[in-house]
C-alpha cells in the first residue's frame, strides 16, 4: 500500500458511526491499486457535532469525493452545494462529488441494489415487490425500483418516526412514476401475508438482522414466505441474517447486501474517477 502513497495522492472516503467494519475501503483501494489510480480511500468515524466541520475540512483539503453512511444520509445535504434530482426525491445523500470546491451529494444505493439483483439474474422489471423499511437504503431502492419500471411496491413500516417518510415515499412514486406504491402497518398481519402472496420479491431494508437485533427477523414468522419467492436483504453484517437462513430452509433464492453495497460503491467510484470498477477484482477482494 505505501508503494501507491506519493505527493500525488488524493484523497477519497467515507463519513459514518460507527464504521469500523465497513468493506468499503477495502474494495475501493483495491479498485484504484488495479487501475493504477493514484487515490487513497479512508474511514472517518465522524460524530454528529462535527459533520460541518469534516465537509468543511474534506473541501479544504480538495478530498475528490466520499461515501455518506448512517447516520448522516439524511443530514448532510444541508453543507452541500447542490443536491441531484434522485437524491432530492430519496431525501438522502450517499456520495458526495467534490469539483474544484463545489460539493454535490448524489445517491447510488438504488442503482446498487437493482444492478445487484441483474447480477443474479433476477428480473423485477413489470413485477410486485414488498419491502419492509422507510430509511435511507430503502427509500433510495423504491425510488429506483419505480423509476427502473417495478409495477408495484407495498411498503410495509411501523407507526413510528419513519411513517411520514414513508407516506412520502408512496405520494411520490404514485405521482412521478408509472409505478403504484402503496404503505400498510407492519403490524397487520393479514396484509403482509397477502402482498408477499403476490410479489416476486420480498426485501428486509431496515436493521433487524444485524447488531443488536441479529438474530430476529420482521416476519412474525416463516410461513409467510414461499418456495418460489426470490429473499433479499440489505444486510451483509451478518452475511446470512436469520430472515435469509430461514428463507434459504425453505428453498427461496436469497440474495444478501453485499451485491448491493458492491454496485453502489461501483456507481459512486465512477462519478469520482471516471472509471468503471474492476468489479472481477473488487469481488475478490471482499470474498464474494
């Protein structure tokens, strides 16, 4: 690594906390060693009251660009100098695009997750999803499902902070896409059984799986999914959450977030160097 460290060397990354255990520096030096670009990507494990301060210093220093993870997708377009239409329709920010000093936030986890999906050969594309989550990651994957031409998407959330957010996601899509979306109470059991009848696709967009919650899963239990129906989650802390273990029992295709957080770094590194991610050499750098 110190080979690649000249006078040269600029600077790209991530702001988050925790993060400690993120694969993102490891896949994106990986990606810039291949190419022989001269970058060097860091963590920062910035706390809330110094998030002004690190866009601030990430502009001074000319850092080029940075991944924005949890919990400041949400909050750090306010530092920005422009925000794009996707990221103003997701309310949330993902990568920031520095260009001599004028800072742009732009959201790639959408495109991440359904070129993950491509990946496996899986084909949402005219089809019903039902999807549990209204923050950040599963904004940005609704948006995109219905902008890439998703049919239908119920969205299924508790009645807490998010329902709003929620709500808005449903007016949105029902409004700028062709796509119907509609928002229901995790809670009511009898919907969430009959909308996981109908879709192709059943997605986990919120933290249950991971951390404190791993272990649990958002379904009351597994009889509400089927053989045939395709599991995926956001997750990739664990690899195998149990909503995906218990969905692999039963002989569903799952699909975890590692596909997902590969194809958003791709999307992000692309907007930074103006280079396709080597994604044969990145996949071996995380074990894929």
């Amino acid at each position: 690594m110190e080979k690649r460290i000249t006078g040269h060397t600029e600077l790209l990354g991530l702001v988050a906390t925790p993060i400690r255990h993120s694969k993102s520096p490891v896949m994106h030096n990986a990606a810039c060693r291949a190419l022989g670009l001269d970058y060097a990507y860091l963590a920062f494990d910035i706390q809330p009251d110094q998030l002004e301060d690190a866009v601030k210093g990430f502009k001074a220093l000319n850092v080029r660009g940075w991944n924005v993870s949890m919990p400041y997708k949400t909050t750090i377009g306010q530092y920005l100098d422009h925000i794009t239409p996707i990221a103003k329709m997701c309310g949330a920010i993902n990568t920031v695009i520095n260009d001599h000093g004028v800072l742009t936030g732009t959201i790639t986890d959408g495109t991440g997750y359904m070129t993950a999906l491509k990946d496996q050969g899986i084909d949402i594309i005219g089809k019903k999803m039902t999807i549990v989550g209204a923050g950040g990651a599963a904004t940005a994957i609704v948006m995109q499902a219905a902008l890439d031409g998703v049919k239908e998407i119920s969205i299924f959330n508790i009645k807490d902070a998010s329902w709003e957010r929620a709500l808005e996601n449903v007016e949105k899509i029902n409004s700028q896409t062709q796509c119907k979306a509609q928002l229901f109470d995790l809670n009511d059991h009898e919907t969430l059984r009959k909308e996981i009848n109908e879709s192709v696709i059943f997605t986990n967009a919120t933290n249950v799986g991971m951390g404190k919650l791993e272990g649990k899963m958002v379904l009351p239990d597994t009889s509400y999914l089927r053989k045939d129906l395709i599991v995926s989650d956001v997750i990739y802390m664990p690899e195998k959450t149990k909503l995906l273990e218990e969905a692999e029992k039963i002989g569903c295709k799952t699909i975890n977030g590692l596909g997902m957080m590969l194809y958003q770094g791709a999307a992000s590194f692309k907007l930074w160097t103006d280079q396709d991610m080597p994604i044969d050499v990145v996949k071996e750098a995380l074990d894929f």
